[in-house]
C-alpha cells in the first residue's frame, strides 16, 4: 500500500507539474511577477512560531491557513518546493492550535470558527501530499477531531456562527457557515470521514438565507442580500457537489448581475476581496472561456492595487489577509489545491 500511494503521489506530480508549465506559457509575466512579490511578502511576514496574524495581532489561525494556502498554491509542500519550511512552520503552528475538544484555534479567539475552518482545509491538502506516515498520522488524528468539534458547533439551524453554537447561544451567520462547509468538503476529499447531514444541514442552511433573487442573506434571520456571501455559497455548493440545481443557477444569475460581469466588478463593494476570493473558484470550475475573460478582467484590478513591498494594503483586516487571497485567486489554473479544482 505505502509503495502504491507513493507511485499516485509522483504520478499526481507530474500530471500537476505538467499542467503548471502549460499554464505558465499562458501566464502574463506581469503576472508571475506580482505572485512571486505577493508569495515574497508573506514568506517576510511569516513569525518565528509558524503565524501570521491580521492587524492588531487578531485572526492568527485563519491568517496562517489562508498565507499556508497561497504557498501550497504555488506548488510547494511540507518537504518540496521553495517555501517547504515556511509551510512546514505554519503546519507545526496549527497542530500546535489543536485542542483536545477538536477546535484548531483557542476557545477565546476572535471569531474562531473562521480560522477553524480554513485550517481544515489548509492541513488537509497538506495531509493529501504528506509522505511520512507519522506526520501523517498525526494530521489525520487532527482532522477527525477537528471535523468532530466542526459538527458539534452547528446550530439546529444547520449553519455556524463565529464560535460554536453553545458558545454562541444558537446563532449563526452565512460567511462562517461558508467557511465550514468547505473545510468539510476538503477533510472528506483527503478521506477523513465527514457525515453527509452534517453537510445536507449546511446546504439547507444555504437554501434558507437565499431570497427569490438568488441572493444570499447575512443569516436565516434576514439582513438583506449579499453578493460576497452569495459568492462564498455558491462555491460551497460546488464543493458539497451541487451543480446544476435551480437553486444554484439563481445564485450564480445574482452573482453574474452583481459582481462580475456586471458593474460592480469595475468598483469596490463590502468585501470585495473575499467575494473574489470564492468568485473566482466560481468561474475557475466553470466554462473555460468565461475563467479566461474573469481573469484577466480581476487581475488586472488585482496587479494595479498591490504595492512595492508585493503585499495588497486594502481593507481593514491587513494586508497578510488582501496578499493571501489575491496570491491564491492569481494562481487557481496552476491546479496544486485539489479543494479548488474542477
């Protein structure tokens, strides 16, 4: 079994290798350039423990797993590639985070169910390229924990808050309830098991936020539409193996009339980076000609904002955030992020 695993592995390899040269042909050196300044920047900002963090010291958990993703993206891992040690130091930072309840993260953590759920689906691409079978073991027993506390936190609603529904008092919202449903999906695609109500719950969540428009709603509860959330749902939908449902080709209608091609992609609206962020995912696993013309479209927007120290400066949540999700949405069709592919 081991020397069959490591031949799928060489094998998965070449293929992506194979299909990253094809892609970089394709690749404005513009392009490449920003990546390698942005991939740059977050190697600098990387602390000494593994972290990254947010401004004002918050969101270290989810900073780490969404700076780890960027640099998995670019094709390195735990053992390979330019950034292995740095990806190595934020994976050691995130086991470290593990509780014995399950939680990657402290139960005191600003809003923790985000970094919770994009550490499972950081370590668990890194789990599906591990190759030392204690590590191995180790980042599995991490993940079933993890998955566990993950089904604990869901509200009878079906969504999550920013921290689990009995520290939360039942509440939930639609970003965090994103965030979970495709850490899920990525622990269950690197074989961890996932219980399929836990994610037929979520997507009944999904449905209840949506209005007749197509648009997702901040919560069950109401708050109007919102196209970063409806973006976000539409993206976890894919991942919980959604396509072709009415429900969904509403939610993309919304999304083509309010983000992209519409006219809001030509301005910024409330968090506009993370409704590219899973946008992008969007167009990337649909038709080819439309991720061509989405792509070129957003990164020019993308390239002409970053900064000489490679890192993006919008937002309020720092400029680790804006660089981590710009460096992933630029390298998508390199195809090293299984949880991202078609």
């Amino acid at each position: 079994m081991r020397f069959i695993f490591s031949v799928c592995l060489v094998a998965a390899a070449l293929v992506l290798s194979s299909s990253d040269t094809v892609s970089a042909k394709k690749r404005d050196p513009k392009v490449q350039q920003a990546i390698s300044n942005a991939l740059e920047y977050l190697a600098r900002e990387q602390r000494r423990q593994g972290y990254w963090e947010a401004n004002g010291g918050q969101y270290r958990v989810a900073m780490t797993a969404l700076a780890g993703n960027a640099l998995l993206a670019e094709g390195s891992t735990t053992t390979r590639g330019k950034y292995a040690k740095n990806v190595q130091n934020a994976v050691d930072y995130l086991l470290e985070m593990s509780q014995p309840n399950g939680l990657i993260g402290y139960k005191n953590d600003y809003h923790y169910t985000y970094g919770h759920g994009y550490s499972m689906v950081f370590l668990s691409q890194v789990y599906g390229e591990e190759e030392d079978s204690l590590r191995r073991e180790e980042l599995k027993k991490v993940l079933i924990k993890a998955v566990e506390f993950c089904a604990g936190a869901q509200t009878t609603r079906g969504g999550w808050g920013y921290v689990s529904a009995k520290d939360g008092n039942d509440f939930d919202e639609g970003s965090t309830c994103i965030t979970q449903v495709q850490g899920l999906r990525a622990c269950r695609n690197a074989g961890i098991p996932v219980d399929k109500k836990i994610i037929d719950r979520a997507k009944k969540y999904i449905s209840d936020c949506t209005t007749p428009e197509g648009g997702v709603q901040y919560s069950i509860r109401g708050g109007g539409a919102r196209p970063a959330i409806t973006a976000a749902a539409c993206a976890a939908l894919f991942n919980a193996g959604e396509y072709d449902s009415e429900h969904l080709k509403n939610m993309l209608d919304f999304c083509k009339k309010n983000i992209w091609p519409g006219g809001s992609s030509n301005r910024y609206f409330g968090h506009w980076h993370y409704a590219h962020f899973y946008y992008a995912q969007v167009m990337y696993r649909g038709e080819t000609k439309d991720w061509d013309k989405y792509i070129e479209d957003i990164g020019k927007q993308i390239l002409r904002k970053q900064s000489a120290s490679g890192a993006w400066m919008e937002g309020h949540v720092g400029p680790v955030y804006t660089t981590a999700i710009n460096a992933t949405i630029l390298q998508l069709d390199k195809g090293y992020l299984p949880i991202y592919q078609k």
